[in-house]
C-alpha cells in the first residue's frame, strides 16, 4: 500500500442489528457484526462511543475483536469521526506531539470507512489506553483510570456543581486495576488538598511523576486544550514507582478551535493552566522553574511551525482525496483546503504568546 493510501475498513452489521444500534444513541450495549480489510475476517461488536459527539451525524465507534481476538496486535480500538474537526488532524498532530515531547500517548492513523457497503468517510483509528498499550511499551502497569468528566479536576470540590464531591475519586472510571488502586487514587486526591504548603514540594513526588506531569501540562498548555486539565486524560498508575502519570486523550478542540469547531484565540488559556494540582504544583518556585524550562524547551524544538508544517502537509496531502469521498466533509472542501494555514498561524502566535508570558513563572 502507498504510504499516502487510506487503509479501508469494511464494516458489515446485520439489518435487524443496525437497526437496533441507531435506535438508543445513548445504549452501551454493542451489536455483533465483522469487518473487513485487505480481504480478511475479523468478527467485531460494536458500539458508539463519546458523549455529546453521539448526536452528530457522522458517528463515532469502539470497536471490539473477538474471532480472532485480535486486530493488528490490538483487541479493541476506538474509530473517531472527528465531525467537529474541519482539518481532520487535530487529534493525531495532538498525540503525536504529546509523544515527541516524552509523554506517553495513544498511536492513532486515519482510515477509510464504509457500514454495509455504504461510505461513512475518513476516520481516525485511536489506540485504546488498556493494558496492551502499557504491554507494547514495557510499562510496568499497576492502574488506568479515565477521566470522564470535569470532576476529575484533582480537587475536593465538584466541578460540576461546585460542591463537595462525595466520593475522591468522583470523575474518574477505573480501567483496569484493584480495590487497592483506587485506594491510591483517593489517598492522591487527599494529599494534593491537604499536605501544608512546607510539605507538599518533598512529599507529593511520593505520588506523582512530578517532571512527567509538567511535560504534560505544558503539552496542554501548547496545544491550547480548554478542556484537558479536568477531562480528556487518563491517570496511570506505575507499579514499580508508585507514582501516577498523565496521558492525553480525546484532542480534537485544539490549535486553535474549541471542540464545536469554532475558532478559539491563540491567547485564550493561560500559561498557567487550571485545576488544583497544577495550581499547587506551580505554587512551589521549584516547580515552576522546572515547568518554565520544560516550556522552554518546547518552544525551542518541537512547538513550532518549522518542525509541524512538514506533518501537517502530509496528513493534508493524504487526507484530501478521502476527503472528496466522505459524504460529510464533501461540501466543506474549501474550508479544509484553509486549515493547514489556519494551524500553522496558530502555531506562530500561540507559540509567540506563550514565550511572552514566561516571565509569569520566574
């Protein structure tokens, strides 16, 4: 296969159970089907996944192996639609920038699509962040959790209703790991809230990656991701450390557009980003220089429009002949034709802004 072409994944679901699929948007419960690519079988059930994307028209999809139970060494991915997304992108330059800056991320490619023979478009296939994704990585896995909404702010009050949670590990689901995990993540959530400002600098790197963290948070911050310091992340649990770690997830509404896809000004969040944690962790002027350094770094080698053009030109280039064949980005060819430049002068003002602003962490 060229390098530039698609893979397609051929989705076949009986009628009956496609009928059944898109009679509850909001059912959990998958219906059996298979697909097919490169003129092999793989038996699948299938779902849709997302919360507020389930009502666009283009829909999202996990998908779930089991005969074979595996997919190119995987037993479930996720197949985004990306409906909000004029550029297609944004979610792939994401991840793989998280990765190019040293935090561990979810490997993502765009596909093509079609259900019963009918083209549903371009596609981007999401690595699941399970314990095959720690496995491939020699990641000495103790726990995952979710971030599933904004109450997993690191903090003892609700974000949604801005009064005391009632449980700390309230905002998050427990992907794999023990009752003993989310004992840790609880005892996390305490100490971030209660430790004295004299000991908080020694003692939570007994419970996070501290430097980890940072390169997280300033990949956050780079990206512009309203949304990924309550959301859009998981926490991971090293076995052998007994630190957490972050891990992106969901990057849609980034460089420079929200996640309905409206433009979202290069200077709209801060440097300093948001949530409890962070707000600690930048309280403490060792920790601030270390971010700021980080920051530094990045804006030196990775986030910038010299080192992004030449991937952002490729997904371009591969994407637009798919493009022309997705039945709901077809009318929207002009705007996506726009989005590389739109990016890429993101990049340059986001960029200039955020060194301008560094003197905040002195």
């Amino acid at each position: 296969m060229d390098q530039n072409q698609l893979p397609t994944y051929n989705i076949f679901i009986h009628p009956d159970d496609l009928k059944e699929l898109r009679s509850d948007l909001w059912c959990d419960d998958p219906v059996p089907g298979y697909l097919k690519t490169n003129n092999k079988r793989w038996d699948i059930d299938i779902v849709y996944r997302g919360s507020h994307t389930r009502k666009f028209k283009k829909k999202s999809y996990y998908i779930n192996f089991f005969k074979p139970k595996t997919f190119q060494g995987v037993k479930e991915f996720h197949l985004n639609a990306e409906y909000k997304d004029i550029s297609l992108m944004r979610n792939k330059l994401s991840l793989d920038f998280f990765s190019s800056i040293g935090v561990l991320s979810p490997s993502s490619k765009h596909i093509f699509l079609t259900i019963n023979g009918k083209a549903e478009g371009v596609y981007l296939q999401l690595e699941s962040v399970n314990e095959e994704f720690f496995k491939k990585r020699n990641y000495p896995l103790g726990a995952i959790f979710y971030a599933i909404d904004g109450d997993a702010n690191f903090s003892l009050l609700s974000d949604l209703d801005k009064d005391v949670k009632e449980s700390l590990d309230l905002g998050y689901e427990m992907k794999y790991g023990t009752d003993e995990d989310l004992l840790h993540l609880q005892e996390l959530i305490f100490q971030i809230n209660t430790l004295s400002k004299a000991d908080f600098e020694e003692r939570i790197k007994q419970y996070i990656d501290v430097q980890q963290y940072l390169k997280w948070l300033a990949g956050v911050i780079c990206t512009q991701n309203y949304d990924g310091f309550v959301h859009n992340y998981s926490l991971i649990r090293n076995q052998d450390t007994g630190k957490f770690e972050v891990s992106p997830w969901d990057y849609d509404g980034t460089w420079g557009r929200d996640v309905n896809g409206k433009i979202m000004e290069y200077d709209y969040v801060r440097i300093e980003g948001f949530n409890t944690l962070t707000a600690r962790l930048l309280d403490i002027t060792s920790y601030r220089k270390e971010y700021q350094n980080i920051l530094n770094q990045i804006l030196d080698n990775e986030f910038t429009a010299e080192v992004m053009k030449p991937k952002i030109d490729y997904l371009y280039e591969t994407l637009r002949p798919y493009i022309m064949k997705d039945p709901y980005f077809l009318d929207k060819l002009n705007e996506f034709d726009q989005e590389p430049e739109f990016i890429l002068n993101f990049i340059k003002d986001r960029n200039q802004y955020i060194k301008e602003n560094l003197y905040k962490l002195d």
